[in-house]
C-alpha cells in the first residue's frame, strides 16, 4: 500500500474558548478520494483550512510526506502549491482574464516561464470545459464557469493533493451538476482528492474514503458503503436520514 501524503495526528483547533476541532486522526493516500461530510457547524471547512495553513492548529500535527508542516522555517507557500485549495466563492481575482488567472500562481510561485505557464493553463481550462472562455473576466461568466475555472487554476499548479471546501454551495442549482461532473472526471483520473461537501450522492459515488464529522469530532469513518450502507453509529444514520428525507 503507498505510504500516505498527508497524515493529520491528534487535530484542535481553538477560537478563544470555543474548542473548534478536537482529537482529529485520518490519513491521505495517493488517488484517495476523502470526502467529510457533516452538518453545518461541525468543523468541516475549519479542518480544511488547517490542513492549508489558512488556519493554524492550536495542537497536533499534520505531516506532509512525513513533514510537520508546522514547524519553523517550513515553506508553507511551497507546501500550498503542492496542496491546492478550491474555495466555496471561487476568489478569482475581477480585474484579470480567465486565462490571466491560472497563469499568476503558476509565474509567482513555480517560477513557470510564460509561455509555458499559459501553455499550462489553457490544457487544463479545455479540461473543465472553459476554453473559449479565456479572455472573459470573472464578472462576465456565470458561478458555475467561475468554479470550474478555479478548478483549472488550481490544477494549473499540478498540485499533489487538491482540497474543496464546499465547492457547490454557493452555486444556483443548476450549476451544480457542472462543477461536479468536472470533480467525478478528475476522480476517475486518480486525482487525490479531500472534499468537504454536502453532496451526498457524489460522497457515495465517488468517495473510497468518507469522514462524518459532528461537534467537530470525527463520529465515524470508513469506506463509503461503510458509512452509506453500513453505518454502525446512530449519530451517522440520523444525519444520513436526514440527507435522505430530502
């Protein structure tokens, strides 16, 4: 089995007195498709925030490669671009192209040459469906253009592992379906993916690995049929019945 990518030890995560994350444990390994899932409040995008190091753990360890990325002089800009992150609002940047914005990351922080940064990115906007949309700003493309464009930037890095924050969430319904299909295509490609989502018949479908977090503990994890079919705490089958009501 290959050794995993990321490993998370021991997690908390504090606000002043408000205990965030508590005792979280789990592993990534290569092609893994990790998706947590939980109600509003329990932790989820938190937990993705500190694996990116947007927010940093009040305790624990999370190695990179066997690497704390934590300790001192680590090169946390280095470690994002092999950690990308999709983000719930897209953060495109309004004042640049399509093409403009999966070129930036890649000059700044890989050092890529021009042309083959936009060489780069313009493989990865046909991937997701955005070709003919590389000189549109954001602001003339509707949300689900603008995730899947985020998706395309973030590959544009040629990350390791790529991490979504409730990707479909600030979506109208009907782009949806768009954005997930992109993330199903990435998945059957062996992208190693970790998904915070409310996305229950995608987490079912394409998850080899789910974690039910509530209160900001993991409750229960496991394969997906584990935990859609065999759920084995009632906290998971009350959640799950929920989901399933609607």
């Amino acid at each position: 089995m290959d050794s995993p990518i990321l490993e998370v030890s021991h997690l908390a995560k504090s606000f002043g007195d408000n205990l965030v994350l508590s005792n979280i444990d789990f592993s990534v390994r290569p092609k893994d498709v990790t998706c947590i899932i939980g109600a509003s409040g329990s932790g989820k995008s938190t937990l993705l925030r500190c694996i990116n190091m947007l927010e940093t753990p009040s305790s624990g360890n999370i190695l990179f490669h066997g690497e704390d990325i934590m300790r001192q002089g680590f090169d946390v800009p280095a470690y994002r671009a092999k950690v990308g992150m999709v983000f719930q609002n897209f953060n495109l940047f309004n004042n640049m192209t399509v093409l403009e914005n999966c070129i930036i990351g890649q000059r700044s922080v890989l050092k890529r040459t021009k042309a083959e940064a936009e060489q780069i990115a313009l493989e990865f906007l046909d991937k997701v469906g955005m070709s003919p949309y590389i000189k549109a700003k954001p602001k003339q493309i509707s949300g689900g253009q603008k995730q899947r464009v985020a998706i395309a930037r973030a590959l544009s890095m040629t990350p390791e592992i790529l991490l979504f924050d409730e990707p479909t969430s600030a979506l109208d319904p009907q782009m949806v379906g768009e954005v997930l299909s992109v993330m199903r295509k990435l998945a059957a490609e062996g992208l190693t993916m970790l998904v915070v989502t409310h996305e229950m018949a995608f987490a079912k479908d394409v998850s080899t690995h789910v974690v039910f977090m509530q209160n900001g503990v993991i409750c229960e994890e496991g394969s997906s049929d584990d935990i859609f079919v065999h759920p084995q705490k009632q906290e998971t089958r009350d959640f799950l019945a929920r989901f399933l009501e609607r």
